[in-house]
C-alpha cells in the first residue's frame, strides 16, 4: 500500500533517454520525477531509451523524491515489451504511469502482472481520452495501489479538436477531482507549457489547487517552486483554519463569525481539511 501521506505536488517529466540530467531531475525539488518512456521519446528509440533509462532506477535515492517511469499504453506492443522489462529489474521504479487509461480492467491488469514481481508500486492513471475521463470514479479506484490519477491535458485537447484554455479543460478537471475525491487519492494536473511565463503558470497552478487538484506535472524546474506554493497552505490560510474551528466550536449554536464572515461546522470541516494538508506539506 503506498504512503498516503507523502506529497505528490510536483511532477517532473524529463524524456526517457535524457539520463544525463538523472542527478539534476534528482535535485530538482520536484516530489516526483519521471522519465517518459512514452510520448516523450519517439517510436524508432524506444528500445535504446529502455536500455538506457531503466538500470538508473538501482541508483541509490536522492531523499523522499518519488522516482516514476511513463511505460507506454499497454495495449501497444511497446507497452508490452516495457511492462517485460519491469518484470527483469531488480530495482523497479517507485510508480509507473499508465497512458491512455480507458478502463479500470487496463490497471487492474498490469497490477495482477507487475505487483507479485514488485508489491511497492504506485500506479499512477493517465485520464487522455474522453472515454478515460467518462470512467475516471472507476480507474480512481481500480486498485489499492492507485496513488494518483494525472490529466493528460494535451493528449485530451488534441481529443477533442480543442485548445487548452481554462473553459476547454474546465469540465474534465471537474470530473477527474470528484474521481480523486471519492477514491481518496490525489489528482494532478498537466503542465503549464510556457516556461518563460511564469505568472501564467502560478495563475493556471493556484486555479486548480483551489478546484480541488493537488498537484502540477511540469517540464521546466523553474516552475517547481510555484507549484508547491500554489499547492501548500499559506501560513495566514492555517491561522484563519485554526480561527474558524475555535470559533465554532465555542459557539453555543454552531454557527460563528470569522473575519466578518458567517461559519458554521460545514466551514470547520472545510478547515480540518486544510489544516490536515498543512500538515502533510510540514508546515505546521
């Protein structure tokens, strides 16, 4: 069973046989690190980067960093000769990440194949076609090993014909954080592709954390820090949750003011909430 309580606020994707940047991707800060197999690394190389990328994995840890492989679907040949290699390694990566997952029968498959080889593995479904996202609430919870599902928000706009502005992914985003809510997992969001734009990215990253998103993929290290930011509580967030829950509390009816504001105990769980997340991010 994975750690529920480990942060998944980050996700650094680097191309599979970029291997030299092993250390940097390590050291990077992201809480997750994972080296794409998949749309990351073109059809005729595939072969040499699974050579390449998979014995890094017995590399001694670098810190809590979750270190992650993207295999390919695996419906695809490719997906099968990874899903072979895994079996081989006696050092496996910490989670693998299912492209194009479609139905929760495709989880609970590689899970019956990999696990017995590899019981600590996170799985971590990619929602990229509206097929996935019509049955996100059961691949969230195909498996007890399912950590995460991701929006692959790329692949899922070229699925729909359409760009990836906020009003175009806002309904898939919807569903996929009551998937994630339901299943009592975290939910992480595709990247913000602009790496000069800074502000655009703490924008998109604030959005989604306050939809219910508890986490960003990112292609640039730059956007780490403002990612966490957006996915951390604020020490004046803690302090108006530590308010409102004394507030209600003692209230002889329930019901409270906070900062000129009404609140009663559906505000107070509100509240535990966030003062939960603060402390699995360590700062309370």
């Amino acid at each position: 069973m994975f750690d529920r309580n480990r942060n998944r606020r980050s996700l650094m994707v680097h191309p599979a046989l970029a291997i030299e940047r092993w250390e940097e991707a390590m050291a990077s800060g992201a809480d997750m690190v994972c080296f794409d197999l998949e749309d990351g690394t073109a059809p005729a190389r595939k072969d040499k980067a699974r050579r390449a990328c998979l014995p890094c994995f017995a590399r001694p840890a670098s810190g809590p960093v979750l270190r992650c492989l993207r295999i390919n679907s695996p419906r695809t040949a490719d997906g099968l000769r990874d899903l072979l290699a895994l079996l081989e390694l006696e050092t496996p990566p910490d989670g693998i990440l299912l492209p194009k997952v479609e139905e929760p029968e495709e989880v609970r498959w590689v899970r019956d194949l990999l696990l017995p080889r590899h019981p600590d593995l996170e799985l971590i479904p990619l929602i990229e076609t509206p097929k996935g996202a019509r049955r996100a609430h059961e691949i969230a919870r195909a498996a007890p090993e399912v950590s995460a599902i991701f929006l692959g928000s790329v692949d899922y706009s070229g699925e729909l014909g359409t760009g990836m502005g906020w009003d175009a992914l806002a309904p898939v985003r919807g569903q996929l954080v009551a998937a994630a809510a339901e299943a009592g997992i975290d939910c992480i969001d595709g990247p913000w592709l602009d790496a000069d734009d800074l502000d655009g990215c703490a924008a998109e990253a604030e959005r989604v954390s306050a939809m219910g998103f508890t986490g960003k993929a990112s292609y640039d290290p730059q956007q780490i820090p403002l990612i966490h930011a957006a996915f951390t509580p604020s020490p004046a967030q803690v302090d108006h949750a530590r308010r409102l829950i004394a507030a209600v509390e003692a209230s002889p009816t329930g019901s409270a003011r906070v900062d000129g504001r009404s609140a009663n105990k559906a505000n107070a769980k509100s509240a535990r909430r966030l003062l939960a997340l603060a402390e699995r991010r360590g700062v309370v």
